[in-house]
C-alpha cells in the first residue's frame, strides 16, 4: 500500500496512542473499531477495577478473540459474517503493525 495516498489516524487503545496509516476507504471503519475497542477496554476497567494495563488490554483482546470464534463456525459459507470477521482482523494488524 502507498503510503503517500494514507491518511493518518490516531489510535487511542486504553493510555496509549498510536499513530497508524490507513488508507481513504478504510478511514470510517478503522475509527469506528477503534472507538469499539476503547469502549470494550473502558468497559473491562470498570467491571475488573485495580488491575495492571496489560490485563485490560489482554481482556479487550479476548473479548474480540471470542467474538470471531463463535463467527468462524457458522459463517464459512456465509460472505456478510465472513466480512466482519475479515474487518475485524484487518483492524487488529493494522494497529498492530505500526
């Protein structure tokens, strides 16, 4: 992917923020997952209150971990399931592989 035709976006994940390149078409999505994300992680704070960040972020991981085990089974057949799991995926390496 041209890095000249990326847009910055910054990636807030619980304390940190990281600064990703995502390409125009993939600008709305990769805000709304990371906005998903940060809910999930607010949310794991406040059910499991005094625990270290590692913890939160390894919950908030598990959490969509989950979320795509119980799609694989049902949807291999089944292309508007798949295409989540498949944006979701693509979300995590791109915050991932900054």
């Amino acid at each position: 992917m041209d890095k000249v035709n990326q847009i910055p976006v910054q990636a807030i994940i619980g304390t940190r923020t990281y600064k990703i390149l995502v390409a125009p078409d993939e600008e709305e999505n990769v805000r709304l997952k990371l906005k998903e994300i940060q809910s999930i992680y607010n949310n794991t704070k406040k059910q499991f209150p005094n625990r270290d960040e590692q913890d939160y972020l390894s919950m908030t991981i598990l959490h969509f971990v989950t979320q795509l085990n119980e799609l694989l089974p049902s949807t291999t057949s089944d292309k508007q399931d798949l295409s989540e799991i498949q944006e979701k995926l693509q979300t995590l390496k791109t915050i991932l592989s900054r």
